[in-house]
C-alpha cells in the first residue's frame, strides 16, 4: 500500500532531549516536506527537499534539522527542543504535484 | 511564506446545503489544490486544478479559479455531515526559472461543520 508513515506518533518529552522524528515513504517520491500545524496558523512548511542530499528551509526552520539520506527517508531532527515546538507534525511526499501526508505525530515539549 | 488565505475561517450550514469556501494567493502559480482534514489526521488532497484551467469538477466539488484576481472557490454541493472537515488550499508556486520545485504553500484553512 502506497503510504507516508511517521514515527512516533505521540511524544512527551522534556526541554532539551534531542529527539527525531521519522518519515518514509513507499512511492519513490523526490520531493518530501515537513510541516507543522499549530491552532490559528494553519500548515507552516519547516523543511523541504527535492531530492536526495537536497535540502531547503521552509518558512519556520528554527530549532530544526533534517537530512536526506536516502530517497525514501526524511527525518526531523530537534537537537535541543523547547515548549514552543510543541505541535503536531506532518511529513508528506510528492511526485511533483499533489502531495501525500502521513498521518501526524504529536508532540509536547515540557 | 503563507501565500493561500481561505475564507471563510469557519463556515456552519445544514445538511443539504451548498458550501463554498474561497481562497486568495499573491503569486503566479503553476497550479491550486485543495485538501481536507479531519479533526487531527493528515491531509487528504480533493482536487488540483492547473493555472490554464478554470474550473474543474470532482464528484461534489467544484474548483473554480481565476488567475487575474488570483483566487479560487471550492464548492461542495449537498453537503453531508460526513464533510465536516478543515478545508486547506495550496498553491504551487513558478519559481524564478519557470518552474516548481514540488513545495506547496498551504493556507490557514476553513473549518466547514455540517449539521444534520
């Protein structure tokens, strides 16, 4: 089944403790994003890549990281999180057009 | 930046009714498409409709757009309380070399709710 998975999808952790979020995809897809979502300000795009070792910031890079190691693969890298990244993540893929969404992983920085 | 703002933020009609939900963005787009959440979940994409279309129709939906205003409408036609969602456009934006880099820019969103 063609499909975008995140892990973990729900994280408690404390101000910080370097964590990573996972992203694949199954679709060989070039281009991969993360967003974040939080009440009141919709979808804002973290980081994007259009392709392997390709990596741009979206419009709220800060306090992350990612890497493109391999096609299938996007992690989200918080090195040092702060209770301001708490939030509900999204990583999708796209072939070039519409784009597939994984199913959100919730996090909450204490 | 945020480039689709959705209109209405929030949107209540009863069952049966029409709903139509707008969208305006500020750059040349090679193409617009709509997405819907359900409370919490990931995007699920509804229709794309390209920069030399205007309007397009999927099942219920309707995706009109007109590139001189730089705007969009999306309506869903007898609605049903199963379409109680969040409704995002996006836009995919020319770059300076004439193309896309496959990096949507979402909306805020409209919070439709359909009452039975």
């Amino acid at each position: 089944e063609a499909q975008v998975t995140q892990n973990p999808r729900y994280l408690i952790t404390v101000t910080g403790k370097k964590l990573t979020v996972t992203c694949s995809q199954n679709m060989n897809h070039e281009y991969m994003s993360w967003y974040r979502q939080d009440p009141g300000l919709g979808l804002r795009q973290i980081y994007y890549s259009m392709n392997v070792e390709v990596t741009d910031k979206g419009d709220v890079p800060e306090g992350y990281k990612v890497s493109r190691k391999e096609k299938r693969n996007f992690p989200l890298i918080l090195e040092s999180p702060s209770p301001n990244q708490t939030s509900l993540y999204f990583c999708a893929s796209s072939p070039g057009t519409r784009q597939y969404f994984g199913p959100g992983t919730r996090l909450t920085v204490l | 930046s945020q480039q689709g703002e959705e209109d209405p933020q929030a949107l209540s009609i009863q069952e049966g009714e029409n709903a139509t939900m707008n969208c305006s963005y500020k750059t040349s787009i090679n193409n617009l498409q709509w997405y819907r959440q359900n409370s919490g979940r990931g995007l699920v994409h509804l229709i794309l409709i390209r920069s030399n279309e205007r309007e397009k129709h999927s099942g219920r939906l309707r995706v009109t757009l007109d590139t001189s205003k730089k705007s969009s409408s999306l309506l869903i036609t007898a609605s049903r309380a199963a379409d109680t969602a969040s409704y995002f456009c996006a836009t995919d934006p020319i770059y300076y070399y004439g193309g896309s880099q496959g990096n949507l820019i979402f909306g805020k969103g409209t919070k439709l709710s359909v009452k039975p």
